[in-house]
C-alpha cells in the first residue's frame, strides 16, 4: 500500500487543523491557543517510539535499551506537495526533516536519529529535562498532524539517573496529557498484567470517563504460550474508545524488515491468530482510528477555538489602533510594515550617532558629533587640574613626617595617599562623561529626518515604543559603565605609578635653615642647591652622605636607587645633579617636570 493510501483518510481532519494553525501562526498566538494534537504515553520498553516510527512511516527517532527519549519530541507531519514553495525554497526534492532551528536539511533519517541522541545526551544526561525538541518531517504523502512523543514511564532508577526520576517523568507525562485537546494514545504491553500499567493508570486519573483515550496493544506476539489478547481486546472497560493490535517488529527484525513489509506481515498475523478482531487490530486501523477522534475533536473545538482567534485579533487590532496604523492592512501586512519601519529608523539612528550624516540643509549637530566633541575636548576640561588643592602648605608637610615614624629614609605611604586621593577625583567626570553619551543616545531618536520622521508622526506610539525600548537598553548600558568606570578608576588609585609628577610648584614648603656653614637640603619639597640631597634632612658639609651610615668603597652608597655625586639620583624616580627630578612636581636644579606632560599621553 502506498503511502498516500495510507494517509489519505487523515486529511479532513488536519486540514481543518491546518487552517487553525495557520490562522494563529498569522497572529503570533499558537503558545497561547490549545490546538488538537495526540500525545503518546507508555512505559518504557514497551514499543512506543517504534509505534511512533510507524504512524510517520518513517525511521527516525532513536530506540535501545533503558531511557532513550529523555526530551519531549514534538513531530510536525507537514504536507508538502511537489510544488510547495517549501521545496524551492529548500531545495529538496525528495522526503526531508528539520530539527529545532538548525539550518541543516536531513534527508536521511538515520541522521536525524541520531542528532536525537545526541542533542537529549548533551541537554538530559543520563536523566530527563522538560523541553521539547521539534521535529518536522516535509513529505508529499504526509499530512499536517502533531505528536508528541514522552519519555517512557519507571518505576524504579538505574545507576547514575537522579533518585526522583519516576516522579519527574510522571509529572512531564500528566502535563502533557492533561490538556483536554489532547488524544492520548497509551502503549499498553500485552505480555505485562493489567495491574503494571502505569500508563493506563495515569491516564485515567486526568481522563477519568476515557473520553479521549485510545490504547494500543504491543507485544502481541510477545505472549506467555497458550494464553491470548482476545479478552483484552474484547473489554471496552479498560480502555473506553477501544484497544487496538499492533505487532512491531522485534529487536532483530529492526535491521532486516522495513516498515512497509512489517504491515504485510501484521496484516497476516492478526487475520491468523485474531481473526475475529483482525479488522481493528493493525497500524492502518490504528491511524484511521486516530484521525476518527482527531476529527471528531476538532469539530467540537472548532468554534472554541474559533472564538480565542477572534478575541485574539481584536486585541491585536486594538494594539494596532494604540499604535496609530489607521489602514486595514492583514496581519502579514503588519508585520511588513513594522519591519520596514524598523530597518528604516535603525540605518539613520546609526548613521546619527555613530556614523555620521551628511545631509543638507541640516544646521543641527548630531549626537555623533556631540559625543565626538565630549570625548575629544569637553571631557579634557572636565578633568581635575587643581591638585595643589590638597598638595598645598603645612598638611603634607606634616602628612610626610608623620608617615617616617623612627625611620630616617622617608617611605611612601604620604606619597600613595596622596596619589590615590588624586587619582580618584577623576570618577565623577568620568561618570558624568558617560551619562552625558547615554543622554545623547537617546536623543538620537529625535533628530530622525525624513521618511522616519514622516513615519513616526504618522505612528506616534511606534516612536513611544521605540523610545521605551532603547531607554532600556541604555539604561541598563549605563549602569554597567558606571560600574566598570568605578572599578578602572579604584584599580588606578591603588597603584601609584611613581614615575608621574603632579603639577610643578604643587609643593611650596619652607626650607629649613641649614645649620652654620651648611647648605640647605631637601627631600619631598626641599630645595637642594647644586648639591646632592641627603635623606630625611641629613647635612655633612656640603658633601653627600649615606643613609644608616652606609657607605661602600668609602663612597656614599645609593638607597633605593639613589646616586650621588655629579651622577643620576633618584627615589621614587628622583634624579638630581644637575638632571631634571621630580616628585609632586619637585624642582630640583633649576628644572622642572609636569605631570600634564604625561596625563596627556596616557589619556
């Protein structure tokens, strides 16, 4: 039998569907409709997936041992005939699947299992998750149905599966099946006592009067010898709308029967071994059966569902008049349209505060050259140049020697304060900097010209939109700057880069009168007149003279770097003698060394 024989008793039903479908896909609306579907639950091991594999007529999902679907799989049968503009626009000719939104067309079947497995290994594990993969198979010979596909129901856990795993499968299958649009379809095993199957238990406590429970009898052939399926068969109070015969095939007939023969084979073992129920057993009955009741409630649904697409487009149609659009335009009109509006507004925002735009009679700056003029010159005078605010007079002057404690070699704890309290003086404007881009952002909004300014007062609430959106976005923009501006600026005060002066002049301390025929001397502000300076104030005679009485080869011996006479000295990057030093701006020698030297370059 062909497969267009096959389906072709389907079609009533699912292009009623098709039409629903269709009409809530327009208005964006199918997560918040109940469409008609069949959900097929069984516990594991049972013949489920190979059932599934039969009503598609197609190899596809995987099976094995223990659980193998640990995702819902939702299967989207999709009619497509010959010249179906799906085809051009994919390119195949033949039958092919689509997974999830991967762009990759399957039209071997064999690869779609095992994308199945690997995508439920990699998100489950060895447990189960409660989210759907989608997958649509594109045919000429298929008609528009949804199945759902469950994990098979456990009792028990194996090695390594969470400890709860019976429950978490129980409560994904009684959310699936609960829907009252939804036609269940329980695998019932026939070589299991009525009493194990869950399947059927838990189906009937969210269909307690079996209205729209069909089962489905698998392992047939599976029977204990000498015992049979007609009782089964024959009692409608098990299952209220019927237990149809199936016959599978088994593990080692997988490799070698295709799905076309096994219906042959099917076919002759009911008509021998049940020939009193042959002609409602087998996978044809099966799908005529399923197509009965798919029909029958979609008919009852119809002007329910009807009514939810109309309360539905009034909304939209609501949103629409809120938005300003006054034209009687169909939905995909609508769509067209905002996405024109969008592209438009997005190419000139871009070119406003980004790219630039060159446009006539416009005498109004951007904010591009705004925020260009912020970056370039309005933030340089922003920045703190009056460091001798608090680099003045007696305070760090008395901040240093209160820093030596007993020692005689001054440290440079005075100095990083100092350099740290400077330092972050230069957070708030660089905040400010940021806050005065995000205002300007948004603003680009406003000088939109044109076709976008046209469109905006022709669809005021599409720019309230718009406006809302990017606030947002900006919004949320800024106070992650704000966040990182903070922490760059605390990570530069709290490493002082000792090479960098302050301002010349910044220190204007007395100088201490030297002793009787000695010269004066200064460290951190003091002046040194063609002599080497000593440290913490020490004079010998005009003569260079070591710290803690170190001397080496009967010379003076650097500290810290320190070289002494006629020679490059430094502490902290002082040099003396002659050569430019500077320490908070020091002048030492006549020469003089700028911090704005270097803040210029390091900007």
């Amino acid at each position: 039998m062909s497969e267009a024989k096959m389906f072709v008793n389907m079609d009533s039903a699912t292009k009623k569907i098709k039409v629903i479908i269709n009409a809530a896909t327009r208005l964006n609306i199918m997560k918040e409709i109940s469409v008609p579907r069949i959900v097929v639950v069984g516990t594991e091991s049972t013949g489920k997936t190979s059932l599934i594999n039969r009503i598609v007529n197609k190899d596809f999902l995987p099976s094995g041992a223990g659980i193998v679907t640990k995702m819902p799989i939702k299967i989207g049968l999709i009619h497509t005939p010959l010249n179906d503009p799906e085809r051009e626009k994919s390119g195949q000719h033949g039958d092919w699947a689509t997974i999830n939104k991967e762009s990759k067309f399957y039209t071997d079947f064999n690869e779609v299992s095992n994308r199945l497995r690997e995508i439920m290994n990699e998100k489950a594990g060895k447990g189960v998750r409660d989210a759907e993969i989608t997958v649509n198979i594109y045919s000429e010979n298929a008609v528009n149905l949804t199945l759902v596909d469950l994990p098979g129901l456990v009792t028990n856990e194996t090695k390594g599966q969470p400890h709860d795993i019976p429950k978490q499968i129980e409560d994904m299958v009684t959310k699936y099946i609960s829907d009252p649009n939804t036609i269940i379809l329980c695998v019932l095993p026939a070589n299991y006592a009525k009493s194990n199957w869950p399947a059927e238990k838990l189906a009937k406590k969210v269909d307690p009067n079996g209205e729209r429970t069909l089962g489905a009898l698998t392992h047939i052939d599976s029977m204990v010898t000498g015992t049979n399926a007609n009782e089964i068969l024959a009692d409608k109070d098990i299952i209220k709308l019927g237990m149809v015969g199936i016959r599978n095939r088994n593990q080692t007939q997988l490799d070698r029967i295709s799905i076309d023969q096994i219906e042959t084979l099917e076919k002759n073992y009911f008509k021998s071994d049940y020939s009193e129920y042959a002609h409602e057993c087998g996978i044809k009955f099966l799908r005529e059966r399923l197509n009965e009741l798919l029909e029958d409630k979609v008919e009852k649904n119809i002007p329910t569902l009807m009514k939810e697409l109309e309360k539905k487009q009034r909304t939209i149609k609501t949103e629409l008049d809120k938005l300003g659009v006054k034209e009687d335009i169909r939905s995909d009109d609508c769509k067209k349209k905002l996405r024109n509006i969008i592209i438009e507004f997005n190419e000139e925002y871009k070119e406003h505060t980004y790219d630039g735009s060159a446009t006539i009679g416009n005498n109004n700056e951007l904010p591009c050259t705004k925020i260009r003029n912020m970056f370039y010159k309005d933030f340089e005078r922003m920045l703190p140049t009056d460091h001798e605010r608090k680099l003045m007079g007696k305070e760090v002057k008395t901040m240093i020697e209160n820093s030596n404690g007993l020692n005689n070699l001054s440290p440079h704890k005075a100095f990083n304060i100092l350099c740290e309290e400077e330092t972050k003086r230069y957070c708030e404007p660089s905040v400010e900097c940021a806050r005065y881009v995000q205002h300007e952002l948004l603003n680009g909004i406003n000088t939109c010209t044109g076709d976008v300014k046209h469109m905006f007062k022709k669809y005021p609430q599409i720019k309230k939109k718009f406006h809302q959106i990017i606030k947002e976005l900006l919004d949320s923009y800024f106070q992650e700057s704000e966040k990182l501006i903070k922490i760059y600026i605390e990570s530069l005060a709290s490493y002082s880069i000792h090479r960098y002066a302050f301002p010349e002049n910044v220190l204007k301390t007395e100088s201490p009168t030297p002793p009787e025929g000695k010269q004066p001397a200064s460290v951190f502000g003091l002046t040194v007149n063609n002599q080497p300076a000593p440290v913490s104030g020490l004079t010998v005679n005009n003569q260079p003279t070591p710290v803690s009485g170190l001397t080496v080869n009967n010379q003076p011996a650097p500290v810290s770097g320190l070289t002494v006479n006629n020679q490059p000295a430094s502490i902290f990057g002082l040099t003396v003698n002659n050569q430019p030093a500077s320490i908070f701006g020091l002048t030492v020698n006549n020469q003089q060394k700028l911090v704005s030297d270097n803040v210029h370059r390091t900007k």
